[in-house]
C-alpha cells in the first residue's frame, strides 16, 4: 500500500509518456526514408521529439546537432520525471544523474581531442542542466583545451577526478573516458547502499549489479581482443565492483593467454553456465538483453517501485540508440533491412 502511495501518481505519468514511445513501427517506417529531412519531418510528429525539433531547420542541421537534440529528448523525460518525485525519488535520480553529466564532458573530450566544433549542448539543454549541475555549461561548451574543460568543471567532483590521471605521460581520450565510466559506476554502486533499504536496494543491487559485470567482461574482452593490452592496464579498466563475477575470474579473464583460453574463463562464469551460447564477442549483445529482461521483471513485479523510474529511463536510452542507429543508416543510403537488422541484432 504504501508503494502506491508513494509511486502512484509517478507510475500514472510515466505510463502517459511510455506511450510516446517509439515503437516497433516507427522504426520500421523511419528506416524506409529517403533523407534525414524526411526523417526530422517524421519524428516532428511524435510528442517527445517535437519539443526538440519544431523550430529546427533540417535542411542544415548537422550530424552532430541531430544527435545531441535527440538525446535531449532523454533529459527533457528526466525533468518531467523529477518534478514528480519526492525527496527520496530525488536522491536516486540525483545520482543517475551523473550518467548525464559524465555524457555532457565526454562530447566535450571529443571536441577537444578531434577538434571538432564546439557549439556544445544547445541553449535550452545547458538550461536544463544547470538546474541540476555545477557544470558550468557555457564554458564546457566552448572549451578547446583541457585546462579549459578542467576550469569549467571547477565546481564538481568531476575536476578532481580527472586531476587523479598521471599528467606526466600522454593521456589519450581513451584514458579520460574510462576514468569518469570507473568512478560513475563505483560512486553509483557505494551510494545505492546510502539511499536505499530493502527491496528497493535489492532491485538497484541485481540491476546495477548485472550490468557492472558485463561491463567489466565486455571492457576486458575488448583490451584482449582488439588491443593486447598489458595486463596491467586491463586490470586498470576493471570497475572495483563485483556481483555474480568472482574477483579471481576476472584475474583469469586479464591473464588469458589468448582468445580460446578467455571463452573457456567466459563459460564458467555464472553468465557463461547461465546464458546458452555465450561467446566473447556477443557479450554486448548479451548485455542489452540481460538489461532488458531485468529491468521488464522489475518492472512488472514492482509496479509501484523505483523500479517503475529506472525501467523508463532504461527504455528511453535504448530508444535513442536505437534511433540514432537507424538515422545513421538513413544518412548513408542503407537498405531498411539492413538498417533494421543493426537494431535488432
């Protein structure tokens, strides 16, 4: 009863905006376009994506703009949700913040470091994360070096723990990008236990849990596979959290000798003796299923829980990833199919 005191008017609003969706169709229709601008006309017609495209002149709108007005169709749900929430709901949402943020510093890494441009988030999504953030947005947004991104962050955590690299050697983007991923999911993980208690921790805990592993199999099945990396630096990309992976499996993942040796460790893992046919090169692939089969049973066995709030969010993030994909295969001419088989891989 008192879930539903709680998370009753939240529950109501998220199924109005879960209507919005995306759904399979829409996919499927987008991906039959001739052009983006036939794409953005389309999209003009959903709810989510008319707030963000209706005074867009698609015709010039570039690649990059495209991408961060679609994924500021996330953060327009995130306030929505957070207006609704109580003091409590905040905290957490709060915290899932950071994935945003961390996401806002990381597209400014990527203009540094590709030197691309640097219009940054536009003005109404710096609005929006300034009410939440220390961020100082218009600076990000305009920074061309690293001590400019550092000043800019001069007000959070962030600042900090980028000051933790070895600044006497290069640091690549590679390094920034995994520094802030190791120290989101190890403040998430800590901070879980400080806002949460009983089956609301328990959910978060399988959840992130879940996902912390895969993570942590997929990152170093990709330094073993693609980049023979030391063993050393494997360890160093290793999220500090462990759920059903045990510490000493990931010791034998990083010292595998070769690929054989690493599908072998795979499959004696939980998710190897748990999980038909997995393979180390569908380890994202399982990834994303395994999420979304947890976040559904959540979901549909805690209805008037967190679970109701991360369930959407998780389901707005693969919508974006999955339109983001398919804009892309409309941008170069791709078959609808072929398109559609990247999303549904």
């Amino acid at each position: 009863m008192s879930g539903v005191m709680s998370y009753g008017a939240l529950a109501t609003k998220i199924r109005g905006m879960k209507s919005h969706l995306l759904k399979e169709k829409d996919f499927e229709n987008l991906a039959q376009m001739e052009n983006i601008s036939q794409a953005i006309a389309y999209l003009e017609q959903i709810p989510s994506y008319r707030i963000v495209l209706e005074k867009q002149d698609a015709a010039k709108l570039h690649r990059s703009e495209l991408e961060r007005l679609v994924v500021g169709t996330l953060y327009y749900d995130f306030t929505k949700l957070y207006r609704f929430c109580d003091k409590k709901q905040k905290k957490l949402l709060e915290l899932y913040f950071g994935k945003f943020e961390i996401s806002v510093i990381k597209r400014a890494l990527r203009r540094i470091f590709n030197h691309g441009d640097r219009t940054g988030e536009s003005r109404e999504l710096r609005g929006f994360f300034q009410k939440l953030s220390n961020i100082h947005m218009e600076e990000l947004s305009q920074a061309g070096t690293i001590s400019e991104l550092l000043e800019a962050l001069r007000d959070t955590r962030y600042k900090k723990v980028l000051l933790r690299l070895d600044y006497g050697r290069e640091i690549t983007l590679f390094d920034y990008e995994m520094t802030l991923d190791l120290y989101y999911f190890s403040e998430l993980w800590k901070q879980k236990d400080k806002i949460l208690r009983g089956a609301e921790l328990e959910m978060l805990t399988r959840t992130f849990g879940s996902q912390i592993d895969l993570l942590n199999l997929t990152w170093i099945s990709r330094a073993k596979r693609y980049y023979q990396l030391p063993t050393t630096s494997v360890f160093a990309l290793v999220i500090p959290v462990t759920y059903h992976l045990r510490d000493e499996e990931i010791q034998a993942m990083a010292t595998a000798s070769d690929e054989k040796e690493l599908e072998e460790i795979l499959a004696r893992t939980y998710y190897g003796r748990h999980f038909e046919e997995v393979a180390v090169g569908e380890l994202e692939k399982l990834n994303r299923q395994l999420l979304n089969r947890i976040y559904g049973e959540e979901r549909r066995k805690n209805p008037y829980s967190l679970a109701v709030v991360t369930s959407y969010l998780h389901d707005k993030e693969e919508e974006i990833d999955k339109l983001t994909t398919v804009l892309e295969g409309v941008r170069y001419g791709l078959e609808p199919r072929e398109t559609l088989a990247y999303i549904r891989g």
